[in-house]
C-alpha cells in the first residue's frame, strides 16, 4: 500500500508526491530537515526536533511558510494517516523551485515534506556487542565553512565518510575536525567514559547537537553519572573505558574498537549499557500521542 505524503500543506499519494527538478533542494542541497522517532505510538521529543528545524533555516535564511505548530501536527498526522506507530518520520524543507542560477531570492516559496515511514539502521546484534569504527581522512566540515549545527540537505560531507566506512568495511566513523579533534559520527554524537567522566564534545567545536545527545546528558544526570562537554582526541577514545554513539536513528550503540584499538574490555560497559537501558525506557513512555482518539477510548475502557 502506498504512503501517504504531506507535500506542501496537503496529503497525497506517494506517486503523486513529486518535486520540481528545479527545486533548490535538489539542485544544490539548499535546504534543512530533521530525522524523528516514533515509539509505542508517540512521537519522540518532536517540539525539540521542530524547533532546531526553524533554528537550522533561520540560519540559512529561509522561511518555513507554515507555522510550527501547524508542521508539528502534519508530523502526527502522517504517523495518523500511515499507521505507524514504531518509525520515523523525515521532514524536508528545501528552498523550493527556482531557476539553474543558484541565487535563492529566485525561489518564492520553500517545498515542505513530511514522510512516515520506517527505519532499520544497525541489526540488534550491534546494541549487544558493539561495533568496530575507524577514523577517516574526511574532516568534519569547519564551522565557518559549513557550521554542522545546521542540519542543512547538503550531506557529502557525512557521504564522504561513510564511503570511507564502505570501503574499509566498517558500520560507521568517528569524524575529526581540522584541528584532529573527535567531533561526531557521519549522523550521530559520540561519547566517551573516560576516568569516571562521560565526555561528549562541545557544540562550539563542530557538531550537530543531537537530541539524542541531549536526552542522554539528561539520563546521566538522573543517574548521577557525572557528564562534561570537553574537545577529546583519538587518543583519549583508545584509552577511554567505553564509548558510544547517539542518534535519532541509531539511538545509543556501544563502540568497542576504534583504528583497531579495543576500547575498554572491548565489549558495551555498564555506563553505556545503563544508558541503553534508560532511553530505550524513555522513548516508549514519552511522546505526543498520535492515536489520541485510541488512547482516550483505551482509556474509558480501561475506566469502565
Ligand atoms: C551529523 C549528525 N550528528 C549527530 C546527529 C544526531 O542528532 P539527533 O540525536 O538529533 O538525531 C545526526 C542526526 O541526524 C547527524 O546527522
């Protein structure tokens, strides 16, 4: 069965969701999205997600022609309309159509997406042993070239990457930024364990800030494990205890080896098992409901 689409304010078939080849977005990659998790039918942390959206294009300079709440809703409505409870959801806004020049102020309007769908990223296995990354020649983007806090529809940078993981075999990267430092993953933050400490780079050093990253500084803090945002090097990922990546779809997944270096016993660690744990938990109790008529029915049934 076909999805249904939201394409510029109203639902439409997939086949029948279509953009212009002159659209910016495809042209040039000028544009922004945002990747969000549905769980147990509730969608993750979505006033988090669309508010880094309207950050992400103001900092481009493009108008988002639909008020927030308006686009948080079509978020629900396409979970709704396709009936996912567990998925993900992309939403795209890209410049919209213009000409072959790549001047913007030729694109009235921006194209506004929003796909429910659903996603698999690593087999179960990786959450339970972890994996093995490498570091790559890619340097992250520099923040005055093309600050990675912009969760801009130019991806080559993460491409890059990642056909470096492809041809080395490898699930995924950790990216250094110009200066050596770790900054992220080619979609995630990562973490380390290191003398007690769970470090995470700074924002300010090159990163997306994650809101997975966020809930996991948020869970750690809960727990009472001591977290700081600090610059780190390869150097302190080989001889950290543990590691791990963050991310809306890859969630929290265990590191054990870096450049062919084992990281701590080279199996998941408490601290990172902890966290697993404690989002997986999270994420299937919190959310904006997307059956509310459902859940109100469950509800009075559930009364009576
Ligand atoms: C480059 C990059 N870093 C980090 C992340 C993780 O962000 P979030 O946890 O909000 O999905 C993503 C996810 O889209 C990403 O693309």
């Amino acid at each position: 069965m076909s999805l249904e689409i939201y394409l510029d304010g109203e639902f439409v078939p997939e086949e029948q969701a279509r953009v212009s080849v002159y659209d910016h977005g495809f042209l040039y990659g000028d544009g922004v999205f945002e990747g969000i998790r549905a769980y147990n039918g509730r969608v993750f942390r979505l006033a988090q997600h669309i508010d880094r959206l309207y950050e992400s294009a103001k900092s481009i300079l493009l108008e988002i022609p639909v008020l927030k709440e308006d686009l948080a809703e079509a978020v629900v409505e396409a979970c709704r309309r396709n009936a996912i409870r567990d998925g993900y959801i992309r939403v795209v806004v890209s410049r919209g159509k213009g000409d072959l020049g790549l001047d913007p102020r030729k694109c009235p309007r921006a194209t506004v997406v929003v796909i429910a769908d659903v996603i698999s990223i690593f087999p179960e296995e990786v959450y339970r042993e972890g994996m093995s990354v490498i570091t790559v020649a890619t340097r992250r983007s520099r923040t005055d070239a093309l600050n990675p806090q912009i969760k801009t529809l130019n991806y080559l940078n993460s491409i890059m990457a990642k056909l470096e993981a492809n041809l080395a075999g490898k699930p995924e990267v950790l990216l250094l930024n110009a200066e050596g430092l770790v900054v992220e993953g080619t979609g995630d933050n990562v973490f380390i364990v290191r003398r007690g400490h769970l470090v995470t780079p700074p924002t300010w050093l090159g990163i997306l800030e994650g809101i997975t990253r966020r809930t996991v500084l948020e869970l750690a803090k809960a727990r009472g494990i001591a977290a700081v945002e600090a610059p780190f090097t390869a150097h302190d990922v080989y001889n950290a205890q543990e590691c791990f990546l963050t991310g809306t779809a890859a969630e929290v997944v265990p590191v054990v080896e870096v450049d062919g270096r084992r990281v701590g016993e080279g199996q998941p660690g408490t601290v990172t098992r902890q966290l697993i744990d404690a989002y997986r938990e999270l994420v299937n109790h919190e959310g904006t409901e997307i059956f509310v008529e459902e859940a109100l029915q469950a509800g009075l049934k559930g009364g009576s």
